[in-house]
C-alpha cells in the first residue's frame, strides 16, 4: 500500500547532505528534501559520541524507499547511515504534490 512519507536522514557535512538532497530531487525520488542544522548525541563502538550533523527531510511515498536506500548508501560518507521512514498525514493538495513529484514518471 502506498503510503507518503518524510525518509528522515542524518549527514556529517552540509557537502555531502547537499548531494544527496540533489541526486534525490532529480532522479524523482523525492519531491523535496529540507536540511537543517542538528546536534546529535549517540552511541557508537562503545563510546558516546556527540556531533554537529546536518538533518534532511525527504518528501516522498513509500515505494520510492528502496531506491533511495540504495541512493543514499552510494553517496554518503557513514559506514552505517540513519535512514527513517515516517508515515505523514496532511494538507490534500500538498500530499498530491509529493506523490506526483516522487513518481517515476513526469506528470
């Protein structure tokens, strides 16, 4: 079933968040992507780490997902990449949007 959503994501540096917003929106895998300033605190080989990164929003549906693993984890700088799918509910007009602007084809 289709269902439309934020993929939420995490990125070291604006460069590489940028690139993959970038790559997202042309190959229509999103229909947008917000980045934003974050400050993460978290636990990695045993240790707590905490870090600057830069967040991203990505609007889309749920049968883009896959793709966009596959996207992101070609692209990014981290050995293992935060990549979250959260169902949304809104505005009619705004989800037909993301929905047209994530498909695969043009409308």
């Amino acid at each position: 079933m289709l269902m439309l959503g934020i993929v939420y994501i995490t990125a070291g540096n604006i460069e590489n968040a940028s690139l993959i917003a970038k790559e997202l929106v042309s190959n229509r895998l999103a229909a947008c992507v917000n980045t934003f300033p974050v400050s993460s605190v978290y636990r990695w080989n045993e240790k707590i780490e905490e870090d600057n990164e830069i967040a991203m929003f990505v609007k889309t549906d749920s049968s883009r997902l896959q793709e966009i693993i596959k996207l992101v984890k070609s692209l990014h700088t981290y050995e293992m990449p935060a990549i979250e799918f959260w169902g949304i509910e809104g505005e009619q007009e705004y989800l037909d949007w993301i929905r047209v602007s994530s498909s695969q084809k043009e409308a």
